[in-house]
C-alpha cells in the first residue's frame, strides 16, 4: 500500500484507478496526470518505482491541481459567497434543495424529505 497526500492507494489496483480515490482526481485527471510524468498507466500500484513514486508525490503536492482540503475549501467558499450575496442558488444551498434547475414536483423527494423533516422538529 502506498500513502499519498494521507489517502492509502490499493496496491492491486491500476494506478490510473487507484489516483481516483483522492478528493479531486478523476480518471481523465489521473491519466493526463501520468502522461505527464510518463508513467505507463496500466502499471499496478505495487509495480511502481521509488523514482515514479516521489515524481508523482511531488507533482501532487505542488499546488498544480486543487485536490482534497484546497478542492474543499475551494468548494465551500464559493457557497458561502453565494449564500452572502443572496442569489436563488444561495437560497437553494441553504434549504437543501437542488439548484441547478432541476425538476422538485416529482423528483427531489429525497432532499424534500430531509427539509420537512428538519422543519417538523
């Protein structure tokens, strides 16, 4: 198993799969992530080098790419600044509805749900 920025990568997955599991990283990501530092991305995590490893902790750890705590922090500011502002989308943030125009007659239940739930108590 190796550690990555806190996050165990599973050393019998590909490595262009296993970077998924970071906050932040998709495949298309991981892939030009890897093409980047020339890694072969049907290599499995376990058949990595030390060399390959330290390019690709290093490459992660440079601020390149927003992932885990920037990406989340990132994410969470940009609600506050439209809940601050008072935009539909900031009302909809906070009554937990969908607010990218998504139908709410029939679908949604799940987050109407939640939201009459907490107004009950």
């Amino acid at each position: 198993m190796i550690r990555i920025l806190g996050i165990n990568l599973l050393k019998d997955k590909k490595i262009y799969i296993a970077l998924t599991d970071i906050y932040g990283i998709g495949i298309s990501k991981s892939l030009e992530i890897l093409k980047k530092l020339n890694i072969d991305k049907d290599l499995k995590v376990l058949e990595l080098s030390k060399e390959n490893i330290s390019k690709l902790i290093d490459l992660l750890e440079s601020g390149i790419y927003k992932i885990e705590g920037d990406l989340k922090r990132f994410i969470t500011l940009n609600i506050k600044r439209l809940v601050n502002i008072n935009s539909f989308r900031g009302k909809r943030h906070i009554k937990g509805l969908p607010c990218r125009g998504q139908r709410t007659k029939t679908n949604s239940r799940t987050s109407r749900k939640i939201l009459t739930f907490k107004n009950n108590k």
